[in-house]
C-alpha cells in the first residue's frame, strides 16, 4: 500500500525497469502491454524522468492492453496520453511501438488488425519460448504474450476493456477484439481490448490502482470474496507472478493498519 500515488508511481517505475532488465537478459527483449487511463500516467512520466537511459529501448516491444476507438490524437486516446507522458520523451524507435490501428477504421476493424499485429510482433512463442522458458513446457499453461502487463482496475471492476458480463470475458482464442461503448465508465466510445487469453499469457502482471472510488472493488477482490468473481479484474490468470499496486485510498480497510511505502 502506497501513501500516495506519487509513492505508487515511483514504485511501479522501478519494477517495470527491474523487469525490463530481466526480460531483455533471459530472452533478448522486453514485451510490454501499457495500461491506459489515468493512473499509469505518473509510472509513464516518471520512466522518461528517471529511467529514460536505465530501458534498452531498442530492445522494447511496445503493445497496448485496450484503446478507445477514438483517432491517436483524440484526448480520450491511450495511444496519445503514453505518447504524451513516455514515448514522446524516451528514444524508443517508432517500430518498437505498437498502438492499436483506430485510425479511419471501426473498432471491429481495428481489433482485427491488431490481432495481427499482436501474433507479428509476438510471435509464435511455443518453439522458442518453451525451450527457454521453463515455465511454458506445461500444456496447460497459457501460451506466452508479454514480459509485462500493466493493467488498472474500475470501480466496476473492469480492467483493460473487458467490462463484467461482457461477451468479450468468454474469448479464449483471439488476443484482440472490439467491445460495445461500455456504460458504466466513460469515455463511453466502443473499445479494442486484449482478452483473457492473451493477459493470461504475460510472464507478470502489475496492477495499478489508485483512487477511493475502486477500495470497494479491491476488497473484494483481495479478500477473494465470492462476489468478486463476476469482476473481470479478477479474472485475470497470468502465467506470472501478479503484483497489486495500490493507493492508501484504495486499499481495502483490513490493510490500512499497514505501514505505507
Ligand atoms: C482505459 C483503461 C482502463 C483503466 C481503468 C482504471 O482504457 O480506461 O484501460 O481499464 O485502467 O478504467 O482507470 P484509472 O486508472 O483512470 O482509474
């Protein structure tokens, strides 16, 4: 539990940079699937203050968790808050950075061919990957995606774009896919989102959660309540460790007693 969220964002930064660093050791790159909405936007700014020398950029694989199906320079555009805050200020090439095609196309448009572009930049993993990475041999496991998935929570428990009771919840083939304009957050504009197929793949998941208005939602799903299983936030299985990173505002009351970072 952070104090602020300035503490959050200082925190996140190093692990997203600790990761990166491991990730390019083990396998010669760093695949990272970026968060949108406000809260990652402090983690993002401070990664170009901080940490722009400490990332091989060149190294990266830029992908985006959702996008509003809004153009790139649209103000409710994930693409252009992380462009604004990082990429802008960090010398990652532009082929290193994958945003979601929503550019003159619908949202069912985009989601295609970001599918695409998601299996391109990802690759088929199962050869080198499983011969690598000890933890993909099981069958079972989730094929891999990326190192990293930073993910945020809503107050209705939704996390990336994939809203609870949402059809999108029950795809476990494709990676990408476009969802109706949701009506209970806004910007309620229709959405590409990646799907539980494609976050349980990650090595390692970090959540980011700041905000009074979540501390409902994440006691729920913390305390492993039953209730919290129809929460799609929940619902995320990664093939790696989850990390909770979390506000004193959005803790749950039982951690509150806790001594902030
Ligand atoms: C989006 C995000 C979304 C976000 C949560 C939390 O496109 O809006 O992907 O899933 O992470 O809504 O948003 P805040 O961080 O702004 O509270």
């Amino acid at each position: 539990m952070f104090a602020d969220l300035e503490a959050l964002s200082r925190d996140a930064a190093r692990e997203i940079v600790a990761l990166a660093r491991a990730s390019v050791a083990a396998r010669g790159r760093f695949v990272i699937a970026l968060a949108g909405g406000n809260t990652p936007r402090r983690t993002y700014e401070l990664l170009a203050e901080r940490y722009r020398d400490a990332i091989d950029w060149p190294r990266a694989a830029i992908v985006f968790g959702d996008e509003r199906a809004v153009p790139p320079n649209d103000e409710r555009s994930n693409y252009r808050m992380v462009r604004e805050a990082l990429l802008s200020r960090v010398r990652v090439p532009d082929e290193c950075v994958h945003p979601v095609p929503t550019h003159g196309a619908s949202a069912e448009q985009a989601a295609e061919r970001y599918e695409e572009t998601l299996r391109h930049v990802l690759g088929d993993q199962s050869g080198e990957a499983r011969g690598r990475d000890a933890a993909a041999t099981s069958p079972d496991q989730p094929m891999p995606t990326v190192d990293l998935a930073l993910l945020g929570v809503g107050p209705d428990g939704h996390t990336a774009s994939l809203f609870p009771g949402s059809p999108a919840l029950d795809e476990r083939t494709r990676w990408a896919i476009a969802v109706d304009a949701p009506t209970t957050v806004q910007p309620a504009v229709p959405r590409v989102t990646t799907t539980l197929a494609f976050l349980d793949g990650a090595r390692a998941a970090i959540f980011l959660v700041a905000g009074a208005d979540k501390r409902r939602v994440v006691s729920e799903i913390l305390e492993a309540r039953e209730s919290a299983r129809r929460y799609p936030a929940a619902m995320v299985a990664p093939r790696g460790r989850v990390l909770w990173m979390i506000e004193q505002s959005a803790a749950p009351a039982s951690t509150l007693n806790a001594e902030p970072s």
